[in-house]
C-alpha cells in the first residue's frame, strides 16, 4: 500500500497570504517525512483550495486566469506537486466558462464543475456546462489530456484527498490522505476459500494501515496546530496486476471484469472498507478508472467492461467514472446525458459521485490509445450511448432529487 497523496486544504485567499501557504506546506512536509520514516511510500503532495469563484467572484476571464497560475506558482515554490482551485458553482453560472482557459494557461492546476445544488437539486444549466468544458479541454492537449484536469462533480463535500474533487469548505487549514490501496484488496482474496476469509482479512489491513496512518498523522497537526481531516481509503489501483481492482475482482472469482458477478465483488469489497474502523475523508469507496489500471484497462480494450457497467458500479461502491476514453468526435450534448445519469445517481442514492471524461480528438470506438503516461495503462476509445437530450429534460431547471425513503 501506498500513500497517493498527502493534501493539504486552505483557504488562502486573493491574493494570497502567505503565512496560511506556509503552515500548510510546513505540515504537509512534515507529515511526508514522518510517513516515509515509517515505511509509506508518498507518491504526491497537493494543495486544495476554496473554490475559485469564491476566491475571485465575478471577476473576468483575465483576473480569474491570472490567479490560477499565481497560485499554481505559490504552490509549486512549496513544492506541492498539484493544487486543486476547486469546483465552478452552480450558484455562479459564469464561473464554468472560465475553465478551458484556466486549464490551457497552466499545467499543474486541478478543476471541477459541481452539477448539484447545496439544498439537493440537480442543475441542468451546470450539467450542459461541465459537458461543454469537456468538449473543449479535449483539444488543449494532444490525446485529449487536459480533461485529466478536470471533473463533473455530483453531491461532493470538501475534503476529499482525491484530486480533482479536492477543495475545501473554508476555516482553518487541514490536511488528509489519500491511499493507493488496491494491493490490500489482491493480496486479502488471493487465496481465500471464501468471501467471509478475504472480507476480513481486507477489513483488519485497512484497519491496520489505518490506524498506524492516524496516530502518526495526528501528532503531525498538534506540532502544526493544522487539523488532521482523516483518510480516504479508496482502494486506488495502479497499472500492474499486483495493484489492480481488476484482479481483485477476478481473484474473487469473476471470469472477466464486466461480467455479471461483478456488481457483487464491488459492493464486497466496498463493505469491507465500511467495516473497517479508521478517521474517514472523502469517498472511501472504489476508483475504477480504466486507464489507471491495468486489468480494467484490457477488459475495457476487449469490450467486456463498458462504461454503463462502471456506472452500475457506482451504485454500490464506486466514486463515478473515472479516466473514460472517448470518441474524439462525442458531442458536448451526449457528454450532458452521461453527466445527467452520474449527477441523478449521486443525488438518489446520497453519495458522492465524479465524471472525468476524455475525449481523444481524431480518435473513434474502438482504437488503442497511446497515452505516454506512468501512471496510465493503455486501452481502446470506449463507446458512448447516448444522443441529445430533448423535451422536459432539456430546460434549464433545478430538478429537486431526494433519497429514496424506505418504510
């Protein structure tokens, strides 16, 4: 297991101040070293602030673009790695359409688009805009990259260490982990004769890890006076076999990932985290993004995984879709149903949900994807089913989507 990232979330205002940046980066630092005293390999650090048009309000497209590299740049000469400005606002329609420049006027900036309203709604308006960010990121970069910068974010709270649904709620400064654990979940069911064994043999590591990570973590924001916000410990895979879900599943005994079957590994394993005992943050649930692990990746090439499965997924366990290759000719109108369906899941089931979606310009259904990438494992363009909406669904409206009440 691995830590994926160590964020620090702040508040740090426009322009910034600078005592708020370095108690972040002091503790930040402090917790990496002590992390990687005690055996942790940290892959990332990363700064989440507010989000951004809370930081600039109703400034124009220049301010607002000035202020993405100026803070970019603060955070780099701390040596973060990334900084997350945090999501577009359904409430500040205008703040979507500064995006696309943002994300072409920098390189190591993090963005999201929320779909859905603080009471509960779901936004219509917002979701069209985040499909046209979308389309328009996938032409900033070569292979559509830009869009791994950018998500659609469906009934996300602050806090979360995964980046891009990083930001914070504002207050004091705090920190959280991020942890790349899907090796646990390999290494807990390889073997195991039944699902009871590789559960609790998940559960107790997860449990383990993370009561280790919080006693270390919590002597870290005394010494800092930082809040520690707990971890998120989605089991994050990587692009080999030893640290993918997809083999989980299948050391679970599911012949292919996207057969039936799979539905009830994910919400296994999902279980397994719940009932482990550790401070949470953030989704704590699966991330199965097809190009950052290697056995979704190939199930994904040979057309037994497809994206309706990954969001039937989401409905037991997973935070949403994550790295989905697309056609680079999906328009901006198929890209709203898809979000439509994520940020309507989201709210029914109350839980949070992402889209990061990647259209590859001049790519169809189909074709390999030549991502030179570390932590990328290759696949084909996956096909999207979906036309243009029409009728009631296409009005701009707030659609008010409650839980389900069960009697």
């Amino acid at each position: 297991m691995k830590i994926r990232s160590i964020t620090a979330f702040v508040n740090p205002g426009w322009p910034p101040e600078e005592a708020v940046l370095d108690q972040a980066a002091e503790a930040v630092n402090e917790a990496r070293g002590v992390l990687e005293a005690a055996g942790y390999e940290v892959q990332t650090t990363r700064l989440a602030t507010s989000p951004f048009p809370q930081l600039l309000a109703g400034e124009g497209e220049a301010a607002v673009v000035e202020m993405a590299q100026g803070l970019e740049a603060e955070a780099t000469r701390r040596n973060f790695g990334y900084i997350s400005l945090g999501p577009a606002l359904p409430e500040q329609p205008a703040s979507y359409a500064h995006i696309p420049a943002m994300l072409a006027a920098t390189q190591n900036a993090f963005f999201g688009g929320g779909m859905t309203t603080a009471d509960g709604a779901l936004s219509t308006q917002a979701v069209r805009a985040c499909a046209a960010i979308i389309q328009a990121a996938a032409d900033l970069e070569p292979n559509g990259f830009a869009n791994l910068r950018f998500a659609a974010l469906a009934n996300v709270p602050a806090g979360s260490p995964f980046f891009p649904a990083a930001y914070h709620a504002g207050g004091s400064p705090r920190f959280a982990l991020a942890t790349q654990a899907a090796d646990l979940a390999v290494e807990a069911f390889t073997g195991a004769a039944s699902v009871d064994e590789g559960s609790t043999r998940l559960t107790a590591a997860i449990q383990e890890h993370g009561a280790r990570l919080a006693e270390l973590m919590d002597a870290v924001a005394r010494q800092h006076n930082v809040a520690f916000g707990g971890i998120d410990f989605s089991l994050a895979p990587f692009p080999a076999e030893a640290e993918s879900l997809g083999t989980a599943f299948e050391r679970m005994g599911v012949p292919q990932v996207g057969l039936h079957g799979s539905l009830a590994a994910a919400a296994i394993l999902t279980q397994a985290i719940d009932r482990a005992d550790f401070p949470r943050a953030g989704f704590n649930g699966l991330l199965l993004p097809p190009l950052e692990d290697a056995t979704l990746a190939q199930r994904a090439a040979e057309g037994t995984l497809t994206i309706n499965d990954l969001l039937i997924y989401s409905a037991v366990c997973g935070t949403g879709l994550d790295t989905i290759p697309l056609p680079g000719d999906t328009r901006a109108e198929q890209l709203a149903a898809l979000l439509l369906d994520v940020a309507a899941l989201a709210l029914r089931l109350d839980k949070p949900l992402t889209a990061r979606l990647m259209p590859i310009p001049g790519a169809n259904a189909g074709d390999e994807t030549q991502f030179d990438f570390d932590f990328f494992a290759n696949s084909r363009v996956m096909e999207i089913k979906a036309g243009a909406l029409s009728g009631p669904l296409y009005a701009d409206q707030s659609i008010p989507l409650k839980p389900r009440i069960r009697e």
